[in-house]
C-alpha cells in the first residue's frame, strides 16, 4: 500500500511539473548565458606544408589530434566510386608496416586510445586520441599508419563485402531513397554530388587503386592538423616538428569540383515502395554558396519557414492541419559546390498531395506575407541561441577555424554570420524568399505506396517514375546450349512423376520443420504453408522463436501478421518469395508447358548418374533428374546474396520422397550456399485442400 500511495505522489508531481511547464515561450525566464571566453590557437606551417593548430586545454589528460587532407571521393573515376571511401576504411582497418591490423587493435585497447581514418566527399580526415602520458609513444604509430598503410588484400576484400552489404540494403530506408534520389534531380544521375556505389564500381577497384589515391592525398601539402589537449604549447611544437617533418611535400590537390548547371524547372517524380503505408515527399531545387552576401538573410528565412518547432512548417503542416508525422526543410549552402533547397514532410498516403500543396503555400507565403516584427525577433533569438552549441568548448572552437581554412573562408567567419544575423530585418526576409526560392519551379519527389496514393500526383504533371533497382553484377558463368527436345522429354518425365494422377487445382498443405543455419546455431521453425499454384497465392504459419508469424501472398502482393501487427512486405522478401515458388518442382510440373527447357546431358553425382536439364528464365534453373524414378534428386540456381555483395551458388538436395492425394514431395530438402549448408527442411505431412 505504501508503494502504491509513493508512486501515485511522484507521478502526481511529475503531472504538476509539465503542466508547470505549458507556458508560453516569452513567459519563460531565461538565465543569462555564460560568458566563453575564445582559447588563443597557435599555427604554424613545415616546410613540408603541413600547417598545424594547437590549443591548450588542461581539463582533462587527454589529447586529440585531428588531421584534414585535401582530397575526396570527387577524385574517383566513375568506373570506380567508392574508392575513396574504400581506401579510408581499410588504411585503419589494415593496420601500418610497424602494427598490422590485429596487433595495432590490441596495442590500442591497451592504451585506452582511438585511431581512425576516412574519405569523403570533397575531404579526407584521420584522428589520434590518446591519454596524454602515451601520447609521445602513439606518435609515431600513427604517423606510421599515414604514411605506411598496408592495404592487405584480407581487409580490401571485407571491405569490399561490407560496402556490397550496403548497396544490397540501400533500398530498405524510405528516407534513405528519397535523399539519394533527391540529389540524383538535383545534380544529375552521373554528377560526383550524387553518384553512389554499384556492386560493379566496388569490384573495378584494385589494391593498386588505393594505394595511388593514398599517396596522392596524404602528403604534407594536402595536410592541415589541428591538436587539442593538455600539453605546454610551445614542447608541443617541437615533438610535432620532430615528427612529421619527414613527411613528403608532395603535390597539392586542387579542389576544383564540376560546374552544377541547374535549370530552374518542375517535375513530379515517384518512386513506388510496396511495403509502406505514409509517403516521404521532398521538394525543391538548387540552393547557394557558403560566401553568398545574402548567406545570412537566407539562413533567417529558412529558420522561419522550417527551423524546428516554432517554424511555419512545423506549427501549419504539422500541428494546425495535422498532415505530418515529421515535416523540415533546409536552405543549402555548400562550401565548394552549391547546395539544395529542400523541404519535406512525411505525410499518410491519402494526405501525399494535400502536404505538397501546404508546403508549397508556405513557401509562397514567405514571398508575399510581410514577417511580423515579433516573429522576425523571436527566430533570430533561436537561431543565436543554437550557434552558442557551436562555440562552446575549445574543440569545437578549433574544428571550425579548421574547417573555415580548409574552406578558404575568413577567420572571423562565426563573428560576421552572428552579426549579420542580427542586422536582419523583416524586409529582408520577403526579398531573398523571392530572389532565391521558386515554388513554381520546384522537383517533387515521392516515395510511397501507389496502391494507396492513387493519382493524387498528376495534378502537379506528368509524373516520372524513378527505378530504383539494384544492378546486379554480371555473372561470369556461361550457359552451355542443350537438346530442347530431350529437355521436353525429360521434364515430362518429371512431371509425371511427381503428379501421378496428373495436374489438379485445389491448394496444396504441408507442414514441415525448418532448419536454418545462424550465427548463433541451429534455429527450428515449425511451418505451416498452403499454395495454389494456378492463383500463385500462397499463406505461410511460421513458429519463429520471437512469436508466430503469418506471410501471405496474395495478387503480387504480400503481408506479414505478427502479435496483432501487419506490414506488407518489404519488396526484396516478395520477390525472393515468389522466385521460391516459380522454382517449386510442383509448380514446374504443373507449368511445364510454358517453360523453356534444355537437356545438357547426363552427369554423376555422388558417383550416380543423373539427367542434367536448365531450365531458363530471369533466374535459370538447373536440375537432376534421377533416370529410374524421374523425380529430381537436385536442383541448382545462382542467386544475389545480399550479406556477401555476390551471386552464389544454391544447392538443394531431395531426399524421401512420398507420395499423398496423387502428389509426390520430398520430405527432406537439405540446401547449400557455395558449398556450405544453410537449411534443412523436413516435412511431415502433405495434402490437397478439396
């Protein structure tokens, strides 16, 4: 009873609390912000023209040494993306001539200490933290790594199938395709600002590929390093004078990216995503540059229209209309290469076009609605507060005087973007939202559900519908050419075997026990499945080990039932559903008429001679037909897997065969992966649905 009454207390403060907390925001008394004083950065420059940055900080034992490398996956050849981001990774990830890989892992958790290295877009960077005591004793090891990276064709491999990983999930994130999609409207298909990996590009590049760009870029003339921590500025200079004077000048990179020349002009654009239920929508068009004069009106504006709660987007589309689980928007400005104008909502399908046209209104409101002098106050008092969060310790202080060096902008930056930012004035706002925005002109992009959305889009125009299939890589085996008179012979054979009272139409039951090989071990899933196969319809019981889980697939759809939940499923899942029924023996059987057969021979297997027929479609299809019974004894495909990046080759072995209601099935289906055994299916009963 005691428990009860204490908690009842506390939550009925916690109440108090937040209905004390429901006050309007010029209701709040705000404590003054303290005063941070700006640490002293001492620069110098080596001979090698490795230019340095150094600030005491003596709060913690610790120092951080960050280096920026002018360089960039801008540089990579289009047959070859992904190999700067490639040579980042595995500069670290393969360890240096003086600690390879594992032995620099262990010698770093030793040491409580971090060492990175990666690639961008339009830069490179690696980092040193460390306890300050081991700092003269890491020094040089991660000079080393800089300089002496092994790039071991081990670690280039793993890389390569943690990049293919990716590609092969790219799809899954809706927000994830629209950005990558977005960017494609902005900047063109093939510009640098937008091209991605393919499993092609990631397979193009060499050992030698990423040992060239690693010489290139990280030599003293690409270098400027910024070091923080506790240490005697001027004892500093000398150990890093000592240290990376050896360093090569080498070449200086130019970071001269392609001209963007964009035409102002709209366009509807959508990508179909079979598994949601909410569209993601982005509009918008080219942005500006990081030295526009206007930077900071335009920075304004764009708080206005959609910096967070108190925006125009948020409180219409979200809060007063409803129409948003999540809306933003951002004016761009990019350092080296222009930015995007983008505003977006996340929106219920049926809600997609009545979002677009709230946006739209809001945009066009900045252009003919005079801000008020209290709004104008308020936003600017947001927008100064959050660039405090940029200059509130000393590191951030020196990552952005690095990044304005590394940008060619003046030193003083921060000071004149705080000070033109208070000079805005409402007037301002309406004549940059209208020398700069075009709501006439903007790319819409969709994804989402067409079932659901319908053709709520082509009021806006013709609408544009983006593939987003993942290219596979091409498979290196060549078919051989075969008897397709024979391979009739023997497929009817086949079929004749498995169906000896000859085709039907009800469905098909079985129940089986499902074996699949994990990480963590075997794993049994009891299953429950029904097919027609005339109606391609199919409704699957699993027992999976998190709850029971019901798949159906119906109409070229599918859904997925788990605890009172249902999702359709995810457009990959679907189609390697479907590929498992069309390479169903019954189903070949019962479709053979339309099938395209070849007989390629006869070959042993495990010493026993069988007839080897394909069968070709999208996904060829090879079996063994066994000549006393002409049931198939394997069957063989090659498939994408998605968790190695490549094609594989899957076996599947039939054993116990048993006939019931006129079908004959096999009861144990053991299958294989480039040899290695992924899955053991043992059915228990089987029969038709009258």
């Amino acid at each position: 009873m005691k428990k009860f009454i204490l908690t009842t207390i506390v939550l009925l403060l916690a109440g108090l609390q937040v209905a004390d907390a429901q006050k309007k925001w010029d209701e709040i008394d705000y404590p003054e912000i303290n005063n941070f004083e700006n640490p002293d950065i001492e620069i110098f420059e080596l001979d090698n023209g490795i230019r340095f940055y150094l600030v005491e900080d003596r709060e913690l034992p610790l120092i951080n040494l960050n280096v920026r490398v002018r360089t960039g996956s801008f540089l990579d050849p289009s047959d070859k993306v992904g190999r700067a981001s490639l040579t980042g990774t595995v500069m670290r990830s393969g360890g240096s001539e003086m600690y390879p890989d594992d032995e620099l892992n262990e010698l770093l958790e030793n040491r409580a200490a971090r060492m990175e290295t990666g690639i961008g877009l339009t830069s490179g960077s690696a980092s040193m933290n460390v306890l300050e005591e081991d700092f003269e004793e890491l020094l040089p090891i991660f000079i080393d790594l800089l300089q002496n990276p092994l790039f071991p064709e081990e670690k280039i491999e793993l890389a390569k199938t943690q990049s293919k990983s990716n590609i092969s999930r790219r799809n899954d994130d809706q927000g994830s395709v629209a950005g990558r999609e977005f960017r494609k409207l902005i900047y063109g298909d093939d510009a640098v600002f937008a091209r991605h990996t393919e499993y092609e590009t990631i397979d193009n590049i060499t050992r030698d590929d990423m040992v060239e760009l690693h010489e290139q870029s990280f030599v003293g003339s690409n270098m400027m390093i910024g070091v923080i921590g506790d240490f005697d500025i001027e004892e500093m200079k000398t150990k890093l004078e000592n240290s990376f004077s050896d360093i090569p000048a080498g070449q200086e990179i130019e970071l001269e990216l392609p001209e963007v020349n964009y035409d102002f002009e709209s366009s509807v654009n959508f990508i179909d995503k079979q598994d949601v239920n909410q569209s993601y929508v982005l509009l918008g068009h080219i942005g500006g540059m990081r030295d526009n004069p206007d930077y900071a009106k335009l920075q304004v504006m764009n708080q206005v229209l959609s910096g967070g709660f108190s925006s125009r987007l948020f409180k219409v589309v979200r809060s007063d209309l409803g129409l948003a689980y999540s809306v933003f928007g951002s004016y761009g400005s990019g350092t080296f290469y222009p930015g995007t104008f983008t505003a977006g909502v996340m929106t219920a399908s049926e809600t997609t076009a009545e979002a677009i046209d709230a946006i739209i209104g809001q945009i066009e409101r900045l252009q003919n609605e005079p801000i008020t002098e209290e709004e104008l106050q308020q936003t600017k008092d947001q927008f100064l507060n959050s660039l405090v969060f940029r200059y509130d310790s000393r590191a951030k202080i020196l990552n952005e005087r690095l990044g304005y060096d590394y940008a060619g902008l003046p030193e003083d930056t921060f000071d004149r973007l705080v000070e033109e930012i208070r000079e805005v004035q409402a007037e301002d706002i309406m004549e940059v939202a209208d020398e700069y925005l075009r709501p006439d002109d903007v790319q819409i992009l969709v994804v989402g559900n067409s079932n659901e959305i319908g053709d709520q889009l082509s009021k806006y125009g013709d609408v544009n519908e983006i593939d987003i299939t993942i290219p596979e890589p091409a498979d290196d085996r060549e078919d051989v050419a075969g008897d397709a008179e024979m391979g009739r012979e023997w497929l009817d054979k086949m079929a004749a075997a498995l169906l000896p009272n000859g085709a039907f139409e009800s469905d098909l039951s079985f129940e089986a026990d499902n074996i699949v090989q994990s990480p963590a071990g075997e794993i049994t899933m009891k299953v429950a499945q029904t097919i027609n196969f005339q109606e391609e319809r199919i409704t699957s019981v699993i027992n999976a080990p998190m709850g029971e889980v019901t798949v159906e697939v119906a109409d070229g759809q599918g859904v997925m039932r788990m605890g009172g939940n249902e999702m359709n499923m995810p457009p990959q899942q679907l189609a390697e559903t479907k590929s498992e029924l069309y390479r169903n023996y019954v189903y070949l059987a019962l479709n053979r008429d339309q099938l395209d057969v070849e007989f390629l021979g006869m070959k042993e297997l495990n010493g026993s001679e069988y007839a080897h027929i394909r069968i070709n479609d999208e996904m060829p299809l090879e079996l063994y037909i066994d000549p006393e019974t002409a049931l198939p004894a394997q069957a063989e495909y090659r498939m994408m897997d998605p968790q190695q990046g490549q094609r594989v080759t899957v076996t599947l072995e039939y054993r116990d065969w048993k006939e019931e209601s006129g079908v004959m099935m096999a009861y144990e289906t053991t299958g294989y992966s480039d040899g290695n055994q992924i899955s053991r299916t043992v059915i228990t009963s089987h029969s038709l649905d009258n």
